[in-house]
C-alpha cells in the first residue's frame, strides 16, 4: 500500500505579468519551507497572473519557467506543479507541468476555457486528461474552469474498484466574487469521486482589477475539511493517508453503481 502523501499548497498574490519578479517571490517561498514534503503545487499561470497577453507572455516548452521548475523541484526534492502559458507549433495552452526532482517533466492542457475571460479566444482546449503517479498514488491535475464540469474529471473504476485516480487538484485564479461555487465545488468533486480533492487559489488583485480572496483548501473523500487557507498568503502542509482512502472505499462502495459513459472529445 502506498505510504502517506505530504502536499504543500502554496497560496500568493502574484506580479502583474512580471515573470521574473514572481520566480524570485516563489523561490523565496519555498525556500521558508522547512518540512520534507512530495508535492508543491502552485496556482495557474503563476509567472504572471492570469492574462490573455498570448504573444507578450508565452514561452516554449522547456525555456525560462520550465528550468526554475526542475531547479526547484531537485532542490527541495519534491514534484512541483503549476501552470503557464505556452507557445508550441503556433498555438497556445494554458499548461500545467508536472515536473519532478529528476528533472522529468509531464504536462495537462486546460480543457475548459473561460469564455467570460475570452481566455477561448486566446487559447487552445486541451483534449485529453492526463493522471500522473507520485509514490504510488494516481493523481489527477485540473486547471480552475475545470471544476465546473464534473464529466470532464469523473473517476471511473474497474470491475475490482480499482478508481482511475486517488487525490485531484485544481489550480485556480478565481475570482473573490465567486469564491462561494469554489467551496462547493471542491467538497462536491471530493464525494463524488471518492478521493482526496484539493485547490490552490492565488490571493491579491490583478492587472484588471479582479480580486481574489484564495480560499485554498484539502477536503478528503468525504469532503470534509482537512486543512483551509484563509484571504492571505499562506503555504499550507496536509499529509494524506491512503489506508484511510482504502478503507473508506472498501467500506463505502459507491463506485459499484456508477454510470459508465464514454467522454467524446473534439478539437
């Protein structure tokens, strides 16, 4: 069985589309972080707030932000994750990369693009999901829109109750005026999924006046509250049991009467 899982969520304003000035505010964060722990996860588009400036901000695969993330990763020897805009074969992703302390770098392309944003107009979906490992745990990355559609992120089982996945997270920027659906929403992904369910919000106010209250948080498999961040910056630390998940879905088999469905994706 897998040992138990630390995760750190790290919930900070960001600089208005100030790369640089945002790796040096995160290093010196992390480097505050004294404990050992297996995954550090970052809020999206972390270099530079959540902006449609595509041409101004985008970087390619394994430039700037990608090498801060393998340096980073190898020197606290955890996986780090976030996401960013990149620039491949002409298009852009809101991408979050998953990048381990060997250097290994894996990635999940946004899917749900915030129209109200036109983040659509500037950016291409995603088209597919992609559910990493860490110690054993299956792990399901989300980027903020993503939460709203339960399709997308519904973990399925096998015959035996072996569940795709075994903890989600979503990285947001999420507005403060919102914020109510990302409590629920987050407590709802966690019952319905029977896994652990985290969110990293980033807190502040961005170039376009958009405010963002954070509200990061762990709930377990029942959605109930393992650890919530306030309206500040903070960098919260949970360790999660996977014996207690075991358990739970041993005792609790909800995954046997689920509807089995094929998801049609489209590009």
């Amino acid at each position: 069985m897998p040992d138990n899982l630390k995760v750190t969520l790290v919930q900070t304003d960001i600089y208005w589309q100030q790369r640089e000035a945002n790796l040096a505010m995160l290093e010196e964060k992390l480097w505050m972080l004294e404990e050992e722990v297996d995954l550090i996860i970052l809020p999206e588009m972390f270099p530079t707030g959540f902006s449609m400036e595509t041409e101004k901000l985008a970087e390619p695969m394994n430039f700037t932000t990608t090498r801060w993330m393998q340096q980073m990763a190898k020197q606290k020897q955890a996986v780090i994750t976030g996401s960013l805009i990149i620039k491949e074969d002409n298009k852009f992703f809101n991408r979050l990369l998953w990048v381990t302390p060997a250097g290994e770098v894996n990635h999940y392309d946004k899917r749900h693009l915030f129209r109200m944003a036109h983040e659509d107009n500037y950016f291409n979906m995603g088209l597919e999901n992609n559910i990493v490992e860490l110690k054993g745990w299956k792990i399901l990355p989300q980027v903020c829109y993503d939460l709203r559609f339960p399709v997308w992120s519904r973990n399925k089982s096998d015959t035996d109750g072996n569940m795709d996945y075994d903890l989600s997270f979503f990285i947001a920027s999420w507005p403060a005026a919102r914020v109510g659906a990302w409590d629920i929403l987050l407590k709802a992904r966690a019952v319905e999924n029977l896994c652990y369910t985290l969110g990293v919000n980033r807190v502040g106010e961005d170039g376009n006046n958009i405010a963002y209250s954070g509200h990061s948080a762990a709930y377990d498999f029942k959605g109930e509250t393992i650890a919530t961040a306030k309206e500040n910056e903070e960098m919260v630390t949970v360790e999660l049991s996977f014996e207690a998940l075991s358990r739970y879905r041993e005792k609790f088999p909800a995954w046997k009467d689920a509807d089995q469905f094929t998801l049609r994706t489209k590009d």
